[in-house]
C-alpha cells in the first residue's frame, strides 16, 4: 500500500507542477500602473479558467485577461454580450514581463460598466 501511494506521488506531482506553471498568476501584473484602452475586440473567450480577448487599440493588439466566466455571469457580463468587431474600454494592469498583455479589473461594454475582479 505504501508502495502504490509512493508511485502515485511520483507520477503526479511533477503533472501537478507542470500545470501549474501555465496558470496566469495575478502577482505577475504591474498594480502600479493602471491601462485604460478603448478598441476594437478581435477576438474572443468565455471558457474556463478565465476568459480572454484580443483588443485593437490604436496601432496594437492587447492580449486582455479576463475573470471565470462563473464571475462574469454573476457580475453581468455574460457571453453574448460581446463579439468580434464591438468596441470596448478595458481598465487593467499591464503584465511585468509579457509585451501588450493586461489583466482587466473592469470592462465597459456600450454604457455598463462591469467589475471583474
């Protein structure tokens, strides 16, 4: 018995490990310095764990993460509320090391405000 609980340790804590690493964490996001765009969304998610768009604004395109969908529904941001081609104004963080990616604390869509975090 002690034998199959080290085996099962060994197989899945560098599995364990190895997924975690892909996970955005929030410490990686500069608080200091808030972003505030207004674009064009080019693309977009509502999956699991967090949603994620693709925003044109001026002459870039932003990577933007966004809450669970599990929030976004319960914070009334639901998904079909915004498509390709909408104009949205986004206010986040950008991240430390990831050129043109930011974390949204908060998303305008039309003339509602929603809070993500």
């Amino acid at each position: 018995m002690i034998l199959a609980a080290k085996l099962l340790l060994f197989l899945f804590l560098p599995l364990s490990v190895a997924f975690s690493a892909l996970h955005h964490g929030w410490a990686n996001y500069d608080q200091t310095n808030t972003l505030d765009y207004t674009g064009q969304v080019e693309e977009i998610t509502y999956e699991n764990p967090h949603g994620m768009l693709k925003l044109q604004h001026e002459d870039e395109t932003w990577t933007v993460v966004l809450a669970p969908p599990s929030r976004m529904n319960s914070r009334g941001l639901t998904n079909d509320m915004v498509h390709v081609g909408d104009e949205v104004r986004v206010v986040g963080y950008p991240h430390k090391e990831e050129k043109n990616e930011m974390r949204a604390e908060r998303i305008y869509v039309g003339e509602k405000k929603i809070e993500l975090r």
